[in-house]
C-alpha cells in the first residue's frame, strides 16, 4: 500500500517538530524530528495493519460496505 501524504499534512507534522522542542518533549531538535519520521515511516508500513471499523449506518444507503482505519 502506498501512503501518500497532502502538502498540508506534511507542514503540520514539520510544525510538531518544533512543537515537541519548543515544549521540552525532546531535549534536542534532531531527537525531535526523528520521533516525527518514526511517525510517519509507522503509518507508512503499517496503516494497511489496522484494525477496520465498519461505517456508521447512515452510509449503508450507499448499498456498498464502507470501512475505515
């Protein structure tokens, strides 16, 4: 499964860098950012692996089975 993330999910994720620094989370700005990429390489390789919810019954009118993480 290929993830590919919106230019606007990207920039929020690059703001929490500096959040979790800013913060006191991570002691150094490197330690930070590698959290972040941890991150996103864990949604990566394994949002295909979590566990589906079935879709609310308003969607069932779609008369098609509608899942999502």
């Amino acid at each position: 499964m290929r993830v590919i993330f919106a230019p606007e999910v990207l920039s929020c994720f690059n703001a929490l860098v500096d959040i979790l620094y800013e913060k006191g989370y991570f002691g150094f700005k490197d330690s930070a950012f590698n959290y972040v990429e941890n991150q996103l390489d864990d949604v990566r390789d394994n949002l295909h692996l979590k566990v589906k919810i079935s879709a609310p019954a308003y969607f069932k009118k779609y008369d098609c089975p509608q899942r999502y993480p």
